[in-house]
C-alpha cells in the first residue's frame, strides 16, 4: 500500500512543481533539439500546464483517498460518536 503511495506521490510532485517557466524552459529545449517548432510555444505550454493541473487534482484526490483509508482502519470515534457519548454524559449527570 504504502509503496505504491510512494511512487503516487513522486509521480505527483513533478505535476505540483510544474511552472510555466519551467514548461517554457522545456520547449525551448524542444526546439534546440528540432523536435518541436518554435512557432507553437503557447499551445506547448498551455497543454503542459494543463496536463500538470490534472496530476496535481488527481494526485490530491489520491492522497485525500488514502488518508480516509488509513483512518478508517484506525477505528477512531467519530464526531457523530462523541456527540451521542457527551449527551449520555448530560442526560447521567442530570439525573443526580
């Protein structure tokens, strides 16, 4: 589990640490090496950061899933159960 959490999450950091100048930066490499012309820097740049917007919501819902997990498996009380918990509390201490 936690493995796979790890791969998730260096997968995901290169999405979060994405910049446009740092996309920019990869396009003019692009077109040093000819494989990309210079002419479509916006639309580049623009899939790029758009693409990194994705990862980053993915990698977010991922995590956001992952800590519900381990949570769970916890057994942790829940808000609901402390409440019912505290107005037992009220209802016993009421009837001294």
């Amino acid at each position: 589990m936690f493995e796979t959490l790890d791969k998730m999450m260096l997968a995901g950091l290169g999405a979060i640490s994405m910049t446009s100048e740092r996309a920019e930066k990869i396009f003019d490499e692009y077109v040093s090496r000819g494989k990309i012309e210079k002419e479509s820097r916006t639309g580049f740049v623009k899939a790029i950061m758009d693409e990194a917007d994705k990862n980053r919501a993915e990698l977010e819902k991922l995590i956001a899933k992952q800590i519900k997990e381990t949570v769970e498996h916890l057994n942790l009380p829940t808000r609901d159960d402390l409440q019912r918990l505290e107005q037992k509390i009220d209802k016993l201490s009421n009837k001294e």
